[in-house]
C-alpha cells in the first residue's frame, strides 16, 4: 500500500492522469535449478515445520479493499488499444540524481516519447528502495491536496465494500479502540542457541548480541525486537492505569513467528547461516509455541488476538486497523498506512511507535 500512495503521487506530481491497474507483485524469475532445489527445501521444510499459509487470491484482497470501484480502470474498452510503456523507475533515478519532477518526467519521455494516446506503467521494483528517501522527499514537495490519495475515494469504496463483504469489528463499539500491531514475520530479531537471529524478508543473519546487530544493521525502526511485545504489554498495562480497563476495548494483531521461522530453517538448510544441531533442534521444538509470547495479552489484559497468515486473520486485520481509535506499532507501515488509506482525516487513529 505504501508503494501504491509514493507512485500515485509521483505520478500526480509528473502531472499525468491516474488510471487504475490491478495490483500485482512478481517474483524475480529463477533459473531452473534454483527453482527444482527450492521445490526440494520447500518440502523438507514443509515436513519439518508445517506448510506456509496459502496466499489469498489478490483479486479476492482488492475486492475487499474496494479497489474494483476505482474508475478509470486499465481493462475498461477505452483503454484497449492505447500502448503502454512500462517505465523502469531504478533504471532512471541509477543515471543520476533526479532533483524535480520536470527532470524525472524529460527522462521517461526521452526513454519513450509519448503519443497522445500513450500509457505510461510505474511498477515498484526492488532497486527503488535505496532511492527511497530521496523519492520521499521529492513527494513532500507536493502542494496541499496535490497527490493525495482522497482524490481516489478510498474510504468510501472501502465502507461500500463492507456491504457487499460484510466484517464485524473485533473491537467493543462503547469503548476506546485500541490495536497492538506486532510485525513478526519478515523483519524480525529473535534469540537462538545464545545468538540473536535477524529475519529481514528472505536475508537471515546471525549475530552475537542485539548491540551487535543494531550496530551493524541500523536495526531498530525497521526490525522488531525480542522485548518488543513485552513493552507494548507494559503500555497497554499503563493505558488501563490512567484510562481504565473498563473504557478500552484492545485488539492485537501479528502475523507471528511462522514465516521468521520458515525463513530461517531455509537458510539453515542451505549454509547460509552457521548453526548447530542443537539449534537446529529447538527451532523444530519451538513449531507448536511460535506464537506462545502473544498469549498474555488474552489471558492477563483481556485483549482480543489475531495471530498468523491465514487468509480470514488478513481480512479481519485489515478492518481492525481502520476501526482503529489508536494504534500501537513496533516496525513496518503496515497499520499506518491501512488506517490512513481508508479513513477520512477526522478519523485517523493515533499512532503510538514503540521505537520512538
């Protein structure tokens, strides 16, 4: 979603018009071999570890979010024989530094000079995230309401979506809503075997101590760490003290361990990590309490939990983070941007980051 809003706006800011395309997120292609020796890991994994969650059709996520209601949409008969020209955004920032709109637009036009009909495709790819800052701050150049999302309709297309698909809220409607937003899966820190395991997507490292992996990595906004569900306890604990348990009513969701786990059998299996048996061990003991740490919230402050990838915990993950009256993050814009998104600005959630 967050990449959706920045090519949005550049493309506003580029002054063309939006038309809506179905998002889609590719592999980068393997070779066969690579391909026949990651079949081989995923079933051992499969065997070891438990099979991944299957992933929800993305016509199925759209659907949902309200986004088959944008208009224009690329399949409209309009649109049918318009060319388009895929623009790859890495590929132009890599020539060299891009400091206005006029600029980046005089080299997408000098790459592929348009007609009048001609249809230009922005995709995010994996090389534009070290451009990210610069590209942010050339968003932030925007004017008012120049670029922002509003235009498309977001909240309304989502709460028509809602008749259509209907999702009770998981929170207590009297009461001060509150979701914990804990993110496990893909960028996460967690102890093994006395070292610290960093997961960031499909990267896994090892190192001694969390100081070490901080220093090295910068991790800290961007990573969650081990003791990150033990102070949002805490803050929860507080908020009851000074508001009073009887007026919040909190939901905490996660997409838990399994992944971070998966990931790193992976990367055990393939040598990309040092490891000992005895590791390798208490990672397979550790497959039925994975998401054990998340327990206290229900049993100790009454909280309401939405823990792991299957396809219904998204659907009803994706409501509570626009329910939402305050939200409590540690790492990744997941619940900002979603609350953002589909909701007016009278009823943003306040945002509470764990890490500063």
């Amino acid at each position: 979603m967050s990449q959706l809003s920045r090519l949005y706006r550049l493309g506003i800011g580029l002054s063309y018009s939006y038309i809506h395309t179905p998002l889609d997120c590719h592999r980068s292609a393997e070779r066969s071999w690579a391909r026949t020796l990651q079949a081989f890991l995923g079933r051992v994994i499969r065997f070891l570890i438990g099979k991944p969650p299957r992933v929800p059709k993305q016509s199925q996520i759209y659907s949902f979010l309200g986004f088959d209601r944008l208009s224009p949409q690329i399949f409209d008969s309009g649109f049918a024989r318009h060319p388009r020209v895929d623009v790859d955004l890495a590929a132009l920032f890599e020539q060299g530094p891009m400091e206005s709109f006029e600029q980046i637009r005089a080299g997408i036009e000098q790459a592929s000079p348009p007609t009048a009909d001609t249809i230009y495709v922005f995709r995010w790819s994996r090389g534009l995230y070290g451009y990210g800052r610069h590209l942010t701050a050339l968003l932030n150049r925007l004017d008012g309401e120049r670029g922002n999302l509003r235009s498309l309709h977001l909240p309304e297309n989502y709460r028509a979506a809602r008749e259509r698909w209907p999702m009770s809220s998981p929170f207590a409607d009297t009461r001060t809503k509150v979701l914990v937003h804990l993110r496990k899966g893909d960028r996460v820190s967690f102890g093994l075997g006395g070292k610290v395991v960093r997961v960031y997507g499909m990267q896994v490292r090892v190192f001694d101590t969390i100081e070490q992996m901080q220093l090295e990595t910068g991790a800290g906004h961007d990573t969650s760490l081990p003791h990150d569900t033990q102070r949002a306890v805490k803050l929860i604990e507080r908020l009851y003290e000074e508001w009073g348990r009887e007026n919040l009513s909190v939901v905490v969701i996660s997409d838990g361990y399994a992944r971070a786990r998966r990931n790193t059998l992976r990367a055990m299996l393939r040598g990309g990590i040092p490891f000992h048996l005895w590791d390798l061990k208490q990672l397979l003991r550790d497959r039925g309490t994975l998401n054990s740490e998340f327990s206290v919230f229900k049993e100790t402050l009454g909280a309401h939990l939405i823990v792991g990838e299957a396809d219904e915990n998204l659907y009803r993950s994706i409501h509570a983070v626009v329910s939402a009256d305050i939200i409590v993050k540690n790492s990744g814009g997941f619940a900002f941007v979603i609350n953002r998104l589909f909701n007016t600005p009278d009823r943003y959630a306040h945002i509470i980051d764990l890490n500063g």
